[in-house]
C-alpha cells in the first residue's frame, strides 16, 4: 500500500525500512533532511515537509502515520494534516500520546471527517528485525484498510485492534508501566546479586535465567546483552529517564482506585537515580539503551 510518513527518528526510520522490504509504497519526511535521504536511499520518496509528503501522494484515499515525540509537536502535525487531506483520509499517531489527547484529536479530526488512529507502538530500536508491537485503536474500517502496512511491520500476532480511538495508546501506557516494574526488579535483583559475598559472574547467571526459568524474558536476554559487554556498567550513569507513559499509568491507577505498589515504586526509583549512581540503577540505564537506545553515557 502507499503510506505517508512523517517523522523518521530511531523508531520511525526503522520502520519506514521495513516497510520498503515489506513492498509498501512509502513517502517519507521528517524535520531535519539526513534522515529523508537515509529513507530515499532505501526507496522511499523525500519530502520536506508533511505537506510535501501529501503533495507526493497519489490520488485517492491517504494514510499518513506521524511518528513525533508526544506534546505540542504531534498536535501541531495532526492540526496541519487537518487542512491538507480529505473526508475519509486516516490519520495514524504512531507515538507515546496521552490516551486522553488522542480521544480529544481523534474528535477534532472527526470534524473534517477523517479517521483517527492511535497505535501504540512498542520495539525499540529492535523492531526493524523482530518486528513492532502495535496496539490500535479507532474505527474497525479504517483499521482494516491500514491492515496491509500493520502485517509487514509487526511479527506475527504482533497487531491488535484494541476498541476504539484513545485505546491503542491507553494499552501502550499501560504496557509501560508494567515495563518500569519489571526492569526494576531486575535491577534490584542484580544488585543483590552483586553485592553478595560470591564473586557470581552475572552474565553468565543472566544467561543461565534464559535457559526455562520463570523470570525469563526479552528483557533478560536485554541483561545478559549489557553485561556482556560492560560486566561493571561503567559506560552508563545511573540516571534513569522517564519518558512520561510510567507517570501517566500511575495517575490513571489514582483516578480509578487500583492499587499500583510496583509501579509506583519503580517511577519513584527512577526519580532517585538522579541523585546517586548504584549498580541496579545503572543496568535499569543499561537495559533502556539496549531495547531504546535511550542511555546516558559517561562524559
């Protein structure tokens, strides 16, 4: 299918490319022109601006996916795509929104008669080769039409429609407020580790906790990448972001009365490491920037 693409950093250009291996048809811009001319070079058209990526689009129905940090920027593109497509358009937010601005836009859009999709995108910097998570929500029409470019960038099983506008991003939120808790444990667990009176490889136990252990995951296998190469953490500060969805979880357990004591601490934890530098703290670091890139180096 032809898909428009706005928004081409380390998750948006990956998976532009593998929708150009998928034999999708992709018009792909973003803000700066480095990334354009990596997508050109994969096969996709360049364009400048998003109305330049619609200018470029064939005639009929189009679909655009903006993929923009969550705030001012992606309410500022989905205002502009308002006055550049047609009724019966899709608008796609591929990004980390509020579940409650994305209700808000899908009905701002609605008064132009375009549809609204929220997806809640989960991967990483990994997607590229395993494949996106995506966590839709909307219309079941315009989802079933986008449903040729949601097979190619996720694995199989890898997509759901999950209700109605506001409930993709809902679901990532919730996702990644559940990652936050398990991370920490992680990190809590490896540091016990470290500090016992054994001198444990932890690699190699992190390894071993792959092998049909019940703890194991993506995550831990995330672990054993990072201590492998840095078995001390010494690349990464223990300063752990937050990029807000773990935030948006807890007040969401406040304003519905659900006890949420993992996620709470694990955001609070986060909080924390701005202000020392422990070994748990800095493999939470490590694993971010293994799944994201998201860590922060050493100067």
């Amino acid at each position: 299918m032809v898909l428009g693409f706005f928004g081409l950093g380390r998750m948006g250009g990956n998976m532009v490319e593998r929708l150009l291996r998928g034999g999708h048809s992709i018009i792909a811009g973003n803000r700066s022109p480095g990334p354009v001319a990596d997508a050109v070079r994969q096969g996709a058209v360049g364009a400048a601006t998003l109305h330049d990526v619609v200018r470029n689009m064939p005639g009929g129905r189009k679909a655009v996916w903006v993929m923009l940090p969550a705030g001012n920027v992606t309410e500022s593109a989905l205002v502009e795509l308002m006055d550049l497509l047609k009724p019966g358009d899709i608008v796609i937010d591929g990004g980390n929104a509020n579940y409650k601005d994305s209700i808000r836009r899908g009905e701002l859009l609605k008064t132009k008669a375009l549809h609204f999709m929220d997806a809640g995108t989960s991967g990483g910097i990994w997607g590229l080769q395993v494949g996106y998570c995506l966590m839709v929500g909307g219309e079941p029409e315009p989802f079933a039409y986008l449903e040729p470019a949601l097979k190619t960038l996720a694995p199989e099983n890898g997509y759901l429609h999950t209700g109605g506008v506001g409930s993709g991003h809902y679901t990532k939120m919730v996702h990644n407020g559940i990652e936050y808790g398990m991370m920490q444990a992680y990190g809590e667990g490896f540091e016990i580790l470290k500090s016992s009176p054994f001198n444990l490889d932890l690699a190699r136990i992190s390894k071993l906790w792959e092998q049909g252990s019940v703890v194991r995951s993506w995550l831990l296998e995330l672990t054993t990448r990072a201590l492998e190469k840095d078995p001390e953490l010494a690349a990464v500060k223990a300063y752990v972001a937050d990029s807000g969805e773990g935030r948006w979880t807890l007040q969401e357990a406040i304003d519905r009365d659900v006890p949420a004591y993992v996620i709470a601490a694990s955001l609070f934890a986060r909080f924390a490491s701005r202000h020392d530098n422990a070994y748990g703290l800095r493999l939470i670091s490590a694993l971010r920037n293994e799944f994201g890139g998201h860590a922060v180096k050493k100067a």
